[in-house]
C-alpha cells in the first residue's frame, strides 16, 4: 500500500512538472498573449481605482497634517457663509418690500380719481389710549391735517398732525377714532369706532335693527360727514351683537390691515375733508 501510494505521487510529480514546462514553453513563444490581455484589462481597472482612492486619501490627511492651514480654511469658509447670510437677507428684505409696494401701486393704479404720496412708516405711539404711527412725509410733500392714510387692504388712519417732514397718523383702531361707515352688501350703515387694540379690532355701532347684517361682509367708508372718501374698505364684519331693548345692532369688525407690520402707507393727498365748522357755528 505505501509502495503504490509512493508510485502515484512520483506519477502526479511528473504530470505537474510536464504541465509546468509545457505552460513556460507556450509563454516563451507567446501564444498566451491573447488571454494575457483579456485578463490584464480589469486588474488594471482595479488597480487604477485603488490608486485614486489612495491619492484621495493622501491630500484629504495632509491638510489635517497641519493646524494653522486648517483653522485658515475654517476661518475663511465662516467668512463666507457670514458673507452670503448677508446678502440672502438683504435679498429678501428687497422681495418683501417689492411685494408691498407692487401691491401699493396696483391700489392707486384702481384708484385713477386719487393722487397719493407714498410714505415709510418710522415710529409708533402708545401714548394712553392714543395709538398713532408716524411718517417721513410732512407739508413740504403736501399733506394736511384730516388727510386719509390707506394701504392696498384698507384704511389705516387719518393724519392728524404735521410737521414739515413728518407726520403723526391716528389708527382707526385707536378709542378717538370714529368713521362713518356702511355694509357693502345691505348697505346700511353706521359708525365704525376703535376699540384700542393692536389687533385691528373695531365695532360697528348704530346699525339699523331692520338691516341684515351677514358674517364675513365688508364694511368700507361711505363718505358721510366728508372726512373720508366712499368705498374704502375699513374691515371685516366677525361677529353680530344684539343687545335686548337697544333700538339699533352692533357688529365686531376686524382690519384687514396688519398694523404691526406696517412699513409702507399711502397718503390720499388729492382728498380733502370737507369743513362743516362753519355751518356748526351757524347754529
């Protein structure tokens, strides 16, 4: 038994050596050159791709091998971020105040029988019950006294007081203010009064008991007295108070206006308030 397993392994000895010359003789005389490159093709691939994997790697950890070159780096990226953080805010400033303004002039472009001076708004009073904004526009531009002050969603106020380049304006919304105002749909009317509150809350007092009055209906100007011109919205009507035993109804009105985000208003210069003085002096 171990004879023939000794036999056996010189015989498998043999065939290998006999393959081995045989491989090394083909090569010499290059008839593998054909497999040689199809096989070369996608070590070279691998190898390449290792390569750029280790150059990557190399540049990655030599910018750590030195700390000032690094806090350099950082030092100049957080300039630049602070940089575009800048711009992407001005940027925005410079959209919200495209819109109010684009806004603005599709309003004074509908009203063709008005002439108007655009205003900033640079202050707000709460002086008591008084709540007032003021503007860099006084009667160097034009404006007086009782002149209406509007934005594209509404009424804002009256000027009230002047000076020669700035104004102080009364909010509807302030416990002095009191507007003729009307229903637009059933048209009655009544007088619209400030409840002193920065929310742009009102009331409307004096409605007719016989007049319907609808949840979600506008109430605009409607030019009684000669303060304000007609049709110019003052709010929302929210809510109907019947009070028992009262001989008119009252409604909670809301601004459309968002007065503590004013920035831009309008001054309606081409109106002036009628003077009924002289015909109350007559009596």
């Amino acid at each position: 038994m171990r004879r023939n397993w000794r036999n056996n392994r010189f015989i498998w000895l043999t065939l290998v050596l006999a393959f081995s010359l045989s491989l090394i003789t083909t090569s010499l005389l290059g008839l593998f050159a054909p497999v040689q490159g199809l096989l070369a093709a996608p070590l070279q691939i691998l190898s390449g791709l290792f390569s750029s994997a280790e150059n990557r790697l190399s540049d990655f950890s030599g910018q750590f091998d030195d700390p000032q070159a690094l806090r350099r780096r950082v030092a100049e990226l957080e300039r630049q971020l602070a940089s575009l953080s800048g711009e992407l805010i001005q940027l925005r400033e410079v959209a919200s105040d495209y819109q109010r303004l684009a806004g603005l002039l599709d309003y004074t472009a509908q009203a063709r029988n008005q002439t108007f001076v655009t205003a900033d708004v640079i202050g707000v009073e709460q002086q008591g019950i008084v709540r007032a904004i003021l503007i860099n526009r006084g009667t160097r531009d034009g404006l007086r006294v009782g002149m209406p002050v509007v934005t594209e969603l509404g009424l804002v106020g009256r000027v009230y007081r002047v000076g020669a380049n700035a104004s102080q304006v009364l909010l509807v919304t302030d416990q002095n203010s009191a507007i003729s105002g009307r229903l637009q749909t059933s048209r009655a009317e009544g007088t619209v009064v400030g409840r002193g509150l920065p929310s742009g809350n009102l009331r409307m007092l004096h409605i007719p008991l016989d007049s319907q009055v609808v949840v979600g209906d506008l109430v605009v100007t409607s030019g009684l007295g000669g303060n304000f011109p007609a049709d110019i919205v003052i709010g929302q009507v929210t809510s109907l108070r019947n009070l028992e035993f009262e001989l008119s109804q009252e409604a909670e009105v809301i601004s459309l206006v968002n007065f503590n985000a004013l920035e831009f208003v309008l001054v309606l210069t081409g109106f002036e308030p009628a003077d009924l003085s002289i015909f109350e002096e007559a009596r």
